[in-house]
C-alpha cells in the first residue's frame, strides 16, 4: 500500500539528515495517514478512507467531504475518490 493521501495526493518527500559535521544522507519525510471514515451527506453513508491530517483539516474548512470532492480537481484524487465523486455528482444532478 503506497502512503499517499487519497483526497490530497500528498505523499513521501526526500531530504536529508545533517549531522552536526554537516555530513549529509539520504531520508523521506512520509506523510502522516490516518484511516478515517468520511460521511457522504448526498450519498447517506459513511466511506473509509486513507488521509493525511493535512488532508483532514482541509476536508473540515470545506465544508465536508461532499464538497471537497466537488471542487478537487480528478488528477489529485485515488481511483476510489474519484469514483466517490461521480457517484456524488450523480446523485446531486438527480
């Protein structure tokens, strides 16, 4: 499972560790993921997903998952949230 935010598309950076002698190697700062279970209110359940807490509190701000999604645009988002977000879209233009 690769650690990528399903909703930001965050995922590993990579930098270095600098000791005091300033010698340089090579590490990857990984984002923090949480499972979290989203509740769609167009679609009236709740969907489990792997977030990131920036990811999280953007979703907050929003307004929801329903309009996170809305306003993502496709090429940040998994294959499942994009999924999500046409079944949303569906279910709103209905």
């Amino acid at each position: 499972m690769s650690r990528i935010c399903e909703l930001t598309g965050k995922g590993r950076q990579v930098g270095h560790n600098v000791s005091h002698a300033n010698n340089k190697t090579k590490r990857t700062f990984l984002p923090n993921l949480q499972n979290v279970t989203l509740i769609s209110d167009a679609l009236g359940e709740s969907v489990k997903l792997r977030v990131s807490t920036h990811g999280l509190r953007s979703v907050e701000h929003v307004g929801g998952l329903d309009n996170w999604l809305l306003k993502t645009s496709d090429d940040k988002l998994s294959l499942r949230a994009r999924r999500l977000k046409r079944d949303i879209a569906k279910k709103q233009a209905a």
